[in-house]
C-alpha cells in the first residue's frame, strides 16, 4: 500500500507529541494512555480524508511504545519504529528542543525516507515477555559480577581486615542472586516451550557450536524471531562487526575497522562466543589460525570468526536445519 501521509510522534512516558508533514499541523500533547490514544484517532479522521495511506513514524523508546502500538493496530493504522541517532542526524543543525519540536522533525524524516521505511507489528506477548525476562536476567547477572567484583578487590587490598558481617553479607546476596539468575533462566526456557517457532528457532541457533544460552535467545530477541533482519549482512553490521573503511582525500587513510555504532550487548555476547568456538570447532581454529598467521590481530581474526557464527545462525534458520560440525579429513 502506497505511503501518502505520514505523522511524526514523539513517544514519553506520560505524553504524545504528534504531527502531520503534509498538512503542517500539530496535535497538543496528550496522555500516552487511552484517553490519549482515542483523542489521537478523533484528530486524524477529522484532518484526514482516508486513514489508508497513513504511515506513524515513532523512536525507539522501549516499552513507552508498547500500548500505542497495539492500539494502532487494532485501528489498523500502519507504524515503523527508527533509531533516535538515525532521526537525530537527519535533522541537521538545530537550536533548542522540545517535545513538539521532536514530532515535527520525526515527521519530516519519515517523509524523506517513505520509498525505504517498512510498517512493523507489534510484538506478540510472549516475545515481550521473553523480552522481559532476558532483561531481568541480564540485570541479575551484572549485580552478581559487581558485588563479585567488589569483595575480590576488598579481599585483595585489606585481607583479614575486611569487616566479617559485610563479607558474609555480600556473599549472602551473590547466593541469592545466584538462585534467582536460574529461576530467570528456567522461566525463560518454559516461556519458549510454550511457543513452537520460538524453541524450533532457538534450539537450532544453539546446535552452532559456541551459540549459548544468553546469546541464543538475545538472537531471537534482537531479530524478533529472526523476522527483522531480511540480509545476514545487516544484522553483521547492527552487532558492529562489519568492517568499514576508514579514509578520506590523500591525507587521512586509517585501517578498515568496525563501527562502534552497535548493540554493544550482542557484540560481547558474540565475543564470548568466538572464543568457545575457537576451541571446540576445528573449522572455525583451523580458520582463526590460518588469519593470524597472514598477520592479521587477533581481535581482527576473532571478529571473523564472529561474523561466521552469525551467518552460520542465520543459515541453520533459514534450513531449519540443526548445523553439524565438518570433520577434517
């Protein structure tokens, strides 16, 4: 369906912020709730002829977006989600910022990039829930390796002086979070089983030998299912491990490097995963050798090495078909 209207909304907490390029006219804010929603819908029949070719441009901004876009689907009104970074550097230069301002430049961007900009749907609620739960998860682990962290370094400055009560505290709260790092991952995996596509889909990202756990379902989050990315490449590129020429004119000529514009998530889980890999699969040591030898850094190899098991993930689910280890002759 062709894109004849687009409204640029900016998305917080509490308030929407919307605006219409064509017809250059604003929506004062209004609750980001039902009240607000229904008020939204009201303006737009009465501004608009045929709700059909209207395209709702909003940023990612987490789970502030959850209700409006369930909401515009139940209207059957088409959104698509961009980056904040991706409009902010449309904008060019600009002075000052404020709420309604945003919406406006949203909708500006939106009309600039119709011919390339895809509708989305929303999530279904069992990915939102996995989506929860991993976050949650992840939150427990990093309190566990900070106060990990902190007695280590108490311990290996003061010894014997490190006061008894809060060390058994400290040890007291990394067992609990311990305990409740595995009630996470066991919900996890009981919400996967409940769904079909997603277990199918995560049991074979893990038959590719260093895929984890953690960074198997962080595939099927980041991807939604793998239905978000259509190009290995792209999804390479978003976990920052594309390599990109570095240059300009005759004066600046830098190596090839990888942006650090990236899910700095998937990139250390990624990380992680190249180095089990190194060690378990000939293939992928026999390849991570053979780089350095010709004198490529390490971290230049390993990030090869990163881009194959993502496009051996990518392969296994498009095959539905568990990966299996190839054995030297």
């Amino acid at each position: 369906m062709k894109v004849t209207t687009i409204m640029g909304m900016d998305v917080s907490k509490k308030t929407l912020d919307c605006h219409l390029f064509l017809l250059q006219k604003s929506l004062p804010a209004v609750s980001n709730d039902s009240k607000g929603f229904k008020t939204i819908n009201r303006w737009l029949k009465k501004e608009l002829k045929s709700l059909d070719g209207l395209l709702v441009v909003m940023e990612y901004t987490g789970i502030y977006t959850y209700r409006i876009e369930h909401f515009l689907e139940q209207q059957q009104i088409r959104f698509v989600k961009r980056p904040a970074l991706d409009i902010k550097r449309s904008m060019g230069m600009v002075r000052g910022k404020s709420d309604k301002v945003d919406a406006r430049f949203i909708s500006k961007y939106g009309w600039m990039r119709k011919e390339e900009l895809r509708p989305m749907t929303p999530l279904s609620d069992t990915q939102f829930e996995l989506q929860q739960l991993m976050n949650h998860r992840d939150k427990l682990v990093a309190d566990h390796a900070s106060y990990q962290c902190k007695l280590n370094e108490l311990v290996s400055q003061i010894g014997e002086k490190v006061n008894e009560k809060m060390k058994a505290s400290m040890k007291y709260v990394m067992e609990v979070l311990a305990q409740e790092v595995k009630e996470a991952e066991r919900a996890i995996k009981e919400l996967l089983r409940s769904d079909a596509s997603l277990q199918t889909n995560y049991e074979l990202a893990c038959s590719v030998t260093g895929i984890g756990f953690a960074t198997a379902v962080h595939f099927l989050i980041t991807t939604e299912n793998f239905t978000r990315f259509n190009e290995v490449r792209k999804f390479i590129c978003y976990c920052g491990v594309a390599p990109f020429e570095h240059s300009s004119g005759t004066s600046i000529r830098g190596k090839t490097r990888v942006s650090h514009l990236a899910n700095k998530k998937l990139k250390a889980l990624l990380t992680m995963a190249a180095f089990s890999a190194i060690q378990h699969d000939p293939e992928l040591k026999a390849k991570y050798k053979q780089k350095v030898k010709e004198g490529k850094a390490k971290m230049c190899a390993l990030n090869i090495i990163r881009a194959k098991l993502i496009e051996r993930v990518f392969a296994v689910i498009r095959k539905q078909k568990a990966y299996e280890i190839r054995l030297a002759a």
